[in-house]
C-alpha cells in the first residue's frame, strides 16, 4: 500500500486509526503478493529478520496444532491480514475450520481479498478485546502478537474460556513478557518509537504485560526463549529463533 489510510475504514475503537497510521509507517500495510507468501518475504525486505522470527514460531505452532490429531475449529484473534489464519487453514486442511476476527477494516478487507477463495477460512470484523467469538465453541483461540494491544489478558482469557469448547486452548505467541524490572524501560522504548513516526496516540494503547498479568490462570509454557538450547541456537549457531514465549492456556473440563 502506498499512501497513509489515517482513519478510513476504522470503526469507532479510540486508537484503531493510530494503529493503521503506525502500520503503515513502519512498513507493515504490504502488497496483496507479498502477503499471500508470508510469513515467507522477497529477500532483501526492510522487515525479513523478523519474518524469519515469524517462520519460526509459525512452524512451532502449525506441528503442535497438527498433533492435535482430530479437526479443529480456531480463532484467530487480531487476524490482521489473515496470513496466519490462511497458513493454519491450509496446513490442517478442509476437516478444520478457521475464523479470522480483526478491528482493522483495512486489513480485513485484504484477508478476504487474497485469502477469501479458501473453503475453510472465514474472516468477519469485531473488536477482539470484548472476547466475542464468531463460531460457538471453539477448540482453540490463537492470539499471535495480539496481546500487547490488550489492557487486561487475564480478563480477556477468562471471557474466552466461557465461550470454548471443553478443553479448549488460548495460544499466545509473538508477544513480549517482561520481568517487572524491565517495564518501565519497555514502556520508554515504546514511546519513543511511536512518537518518532508520529503516531503518539499509540504510547497508552501499546500495553507491556508481564508475568504476573497471567497469575493464577492454568497456562503452560510450551517454548521459552531463554531456555538454553534456543540460546545457543540464537546467538551460536545464528538461528532463526522466536524471541517471545509461547503459552497455553487451557479451559477446565465442564
């Protein structure tokens, strides 16, 4: 996309055009032929380290799903331009269904665009923060670098289990989580970003969750970037190697 899209096509959340303006000033509003390939990008893209990031934990999750060893039926929360839930819909095949949610009429209206011939995909608009599920009863909720934009996770993954089947799964990934020592500086990093793009509306809708936001919810933590194997494999042997945890959060037995 080449030109600014300010506010059209938002619907009324306080900082959605922000967060389009900021989209598109850090380069991440892309072509219809780009985004059908992702998370794979033409070599040489001003954002292919972390797209190769997105290659990793985008493996991980597509292997563990597929383990999973029955259809499922998933929700892919903040679905952006829907590539996520396309690799998802592919990667399992027609027995599984997959529902893309997003606020950002812009994005949504490119999901549907290049991914919307896909029999087992479906993408509809809403704000993903109230918990509102567009399919009753779903085995799993995916919410991949989704979190940060959410001012209470426990709150949102609480709603979301009253809604999912028994035994259901919330998968977050591709999100930050601090230590509480490292928010503050977090927050400034932040705030300088998006005030040097000119999108400081973005400063107080941009959240640093850390570990404790979770406390007390059944979660597990299937991929610890700090673990040493990934270390090793990150800063030795120079590895793609997501730098966000990976966790699972399940609903309890009804």
């Amino acid at each position: 996309m080449d030109r600014d899209p300010g506010a059209e096509g938002q619907p009324s959340v306080g900082w959605a055009a922000a967060y389009v303006r900021a989209r598109y000033r850090e380069g991440r509003l892309l072509s219809d032929a780009i985004v059908a390939q992702l998370p794979d990008v033409p070599r040489g893209d001003p954002l292919a380290d972390e797209w190769r990031l997105r290659v990793d934990s985008t493996a991980r999750l597509l292997a563990y799903l597929t383990t999973m060893g029955r259809p499922l039926t998933i929700v892919d929360l903040g679905c952006g331009n829907g590539w996520l839930s396309h690799r998802m819909a592919a990667e399992l095949g027609d027995g599984c269904r997959v529902a893309g949610v997003d606020f950002s009429g812009v994005e949504l209206e490119q999901a549907r665009r290049v991914f919307g011939a896909q029999t087992n995909l479906s993408f509809s608009r809403g704000d993903f923060l109230d918990g509102a599920l567009p399919v009753d009863r779903p085995d799993v909720v995916v919410l991949a670098s989704t979190i940060q934009y959410v001012p209470d996770p426990r709150a949102l993954v609480e709603t979301l289990f009253d809604s999912m089947a028994a035994g259901g799964e919330v998968h977050v990934l591709d999100s930050p989580i601090y230590q509480p020592h490292e928010v503050a500086e977090a927050r400034d990093r932040s705030r300088r970003h998006f005030e040097s793009i000119g999108v400081s509306e973005m400063v107080e809708a941009y959240r640093h969750h850390h570990w404790g936001a979770f406390a007390e919810l059944p979660y597990e933590v299937l991929y610890q970037p700090d673990d040493r194997v990934n270390v090793i494999a990150r800063r030795v042997l120079r590895r793609a190697r997501s730098p966000f945890p990976w966790l699972r959060f399940r609903t309890r037995p009804r």
